[in-house]
C-alpha cells in the first residue's frame, strides 16, 4: 500500500489549544561576499582589497507573519531558495532572527538536514545520547529509551558502534528519527530529510508522526511531496522568495503551487534561446485532449500502466507558419519532468509542417504503452516555429492542459518506480556448464 494511501489528513483540533507557535514580522539576513572575493584570491591591489572587503546582504526569510495552532499539521512547500529550511531553522532556534518576534511553545524536535546534531566521531549510542540531551531529554531518560530508539531505526547494534562518519544518509536519518520520536516533543519539525531512507522506514515513521501528531503534537512538515502533503496535511504554507505568498487549505494551495512550477518549467524554453512570439498569437491552441486506449475520451478517468493512451492537440493558424513544432511536457503531480515529446514526428523523424492562414491542424501523440506507474500527472503543451535544434519562436502555450491519473494494471505498489518501463530479459548460455 503506498503512503498517500494509508495516511489520511487529521481531524482539526480546536482552535480552544491556543498557538503553539507565533511569529511577527520574522526576518534572517546573511552578509554575503561580494562575488569578487571569490575569484580574485590574494592581491596587493588596494582596489581589489577594498572591493573583496565589501558584502551583500541577503534576506533567506522576510516579513513572515505566523500563527501555528498547537495540535496542527501544517506542511510548507516552495522551490529550493524559497526560505523553507530558514524558516525551519528559525523556528528551532538554530539560528536566531535578525529581526521581528518568534514566540514557540513547549518542547521542539527539529529533524534537518543529515548530521545535525550529531557528532561524526562519535557512535550511534553516543549520537543517541548526544542528539537527545540537545532535545532537553536528562541523561538517565535518554538511557530507558535506548532499546526502543535502536528498535526503531532499525540498526544492528554493530551499526551503532560504529562511528558516524560511515554512516550512509538514509542510516542518519534513520538513527534521528528515532531519537526525536521518542523524545515526547511538543512541536515537531521535519525538512526533507524524511526522503532519504528507504520505502519501508518511511511509511513507518509516517505512520509514527501520525501517532504524535493524535496525541497533540504540533507537526510542521518541509516537503517536496505534493501529493501525500495534499492528502495529511491540515494547512499549507507557500514560501516564495523568502516570503510567505500563500497559505490555506491544502486543496487550494497546492495546485497552484504546481502551475506556478509548471509555468516556470516552461519559462525555461524561451531561456534556452528561443525568443518569444511578437506576431500576434500566430496559433492558437484550440483544444488538448486526452483518450484512453479505446479512442474514447477518457478526462476524468484513471489509465492504466501499460495501457495506451493519446494526446490530441488541436491548432488554428491565424498568420503564416512554417516548420510548426509543438513539444508535449509530460510532468507528475509534484511538477517533476518526466518526459517530453516532440513533434510532429513519423517513425521517429521529425517532420516539418506548415500552416496557413485559418488551417486547423490536429496533431495526435499516443503512448503505447503507458509506462507511467501509479500517480498523478499533467501534460503541458508548447507550440513553437522553427525549433528545438534552432532559434525560433515560441508561439503558444497550454499549462496542465490534460490531467490525468495512472492505476497500476497489477496490484500492490511495493516498488515506487516512477515507470514501468517495457522490457525483457534473456537468459544466454554460451557453453556446457564444467
């Protein structure tokens, strides 16, 4: 069972518990060097030196103004840069704001980045103890705790003599984890450590925050994983630049979330050389649709991997065009790329084709079969002249203007690739076995 199925979003808790956690007009600033300093290295020159002396400041967060309900679980999403593990870092108290108020109630377990609060020298016992007593847990509690922290991470106790240092990633997230679950915090925060160990440690410690999390802990959650944040989430923040741009239910911020990365994505194109259309909105992009396998329409509907499915997109031409290119962005839930396809294409050379004033033009793309396994997705369209492989213009786009969601043709979703790609395997046996 994957986890955006076994999890289900918390009942809200009554407003009545207060906030857990207030912040007013929240900022940290950091001084960075001119970029100068990096490249010019030692110099007599008193100008040089002059220039290197001088810094840059930088707003990581800004302006964030926060109330955290105690008992709520909030996610917090953006694009890397957006201030998110900042925010995280401010709210633990690992560093300190330049400038506002910041108000957090009770006991904090902060789960970061990999080797936080740890020493590499050390072992994992000695870890244990040292990221627990940075948690306030007293030296003796920490010790009755012990057996129940390495059952949980699952780690052989040759593993937890060992020191740090060889620990692999997933291992010290494994062994964090388990301290800051048995540590009875008040307020929980987790960056996206949580991604780096393996599918099985992950849907139990989800289904651990989840326990926490029902007997009244506030949870706050930096992820990248739209769709299960979607599903556990009671409220979502957007952070942008630093600032907090939105925040709401999750229904309602997290598609948008996704245009604005999937519109970025797409920006993309005109960066790479392609200038943009000046002749009037020379195509329009009259309709996207998707069918199933049986040529019907098939919106709303689940597609099954290694099913077929087909993209019709349907153009008009209002001015001349030549060499129409038209590129279909195949992209999951969380505005990963999965693939693109250009064309039109015929045995998989690509062919030219011409428009003239008021010709429709339908063009199919079908996918035979479906590799995608089970998710959410979205195709975006992108109709150019003249390229990719040349400068041309980029004359129409069409963002998430087909979603769709694949079930998998067989059950159970115990390995989480993201395509179920055709293949074979042959065994060859060149001679007698000796």
């Amino acid at each position: 069972m994957g986890l955006s199925s076994a999890l289900t979003r918390p009942a809200p808790l009554a407003s009545a518990c207060g906030p857990a956690i207030v912040a007013q007009g929240l900022g940290k600033r950091y001084w960075l060097p001119e970029s100068v300093a990096a490249v010019c290295g030692t110099s007599p020159d008193p100008a040089v030196a002059a220039r290197r002396s001088r810094r840059q400041d930088f707003w990581a967060v800004r302006d964030v103004d926060l109330e955290v309900s105690a008992g709520a679980f909030v996610g917090i999403i953006g694009a890397n840069g957006s201030g998110k593990s900042t925010l995280l870092r401010l709210l633990a108290g690992i560093v300190r704001p330049t400038r506002g108020s910041l108000s957090v109630h009770g006991r904090v377990a902060a789960l970061m980045e990999t080797g936080v609060g740890f020493h590499p020298d050390l072992t994992g016992w000695e870890n244990a103890f040292l990221y627990g007593s940075l948690l306030g847990l007293r030296r003796q509690d920490i010790r009755a705790r012990l057996g129940d922290i390495a059952g949980f991470s699952g780690l052989e106790s040759r593993f937890l003599d060992m020191p740090l240092k060889y620990y692999s990633s997933g291992m010290q997230a494994r062994l964090g984890f388990a301290v800051a679950a048995h540590c009875d915090p008040d307020v929980l925060l987790l960056d996206e450590i949580m991604a780096v160990g393996d599918t099985e440690f992950q849907s139990r410690s989800y289904d651990r925050i989840r326990q926490m999390h029902e007997r009244g802990v506030t949870v706050l959650w930096v992820t990248h994983h739209l769709s299960l944040a979607r599903v556990i989430c009671q409220d979502i923040m957007w952070m942008s630049g630093g600032r907090l741009r939105a925040r709401g239910a999750p229904a309602d911020i997290v598609p948008a979330y996704r245009m604005e990365m999937t519109r970025r994505l797409l920006e993309g194109v005109r960066a790479r050389g392609h200038r943009a259309s000046d002749s009037g909105h020379a195509v329009r992009i009259e309709a996207v649709r998707l069918l199933g396998g049986d040529g019907a329409p098939a919106a709303g509907k689940p597609l099954r991997s290694g099913g077929t499915a087909t993209v019709e997109v349907e153009l008009r031409a209002r001015h001349p065009v030549h060499e129409v290119q038209v590129v279909a962005y195949l992209l999951r839930d969380d505005a990963a790329l999965c693939a693109l396809f250009a064309g039109p294409a015929e045995g998989g050379v690509e062919t030219a084709v011409s428009l003239v004033p008021g010709q429709r033009i339908c063009l199919r793309l079908t996918l035979d079969p479906l590799s995608l396994r089970r998710g959410k997705y979205a195709v975006s369209i992108v109709v150019g002249e003249g390229w990719p492989g040349t400068e041309g213009e980029v004359l129409a786009v069409a963002v998430d203007a087909a979603r769709f969601e694949v079930v998998d043709a067989r059950p159970g979703d115990y390995y989480r690739q993201l395509i179920d790609a055709p293949h074979q395997w042959a065994a060859l046996q060149e001679g007698p076995a000796p």
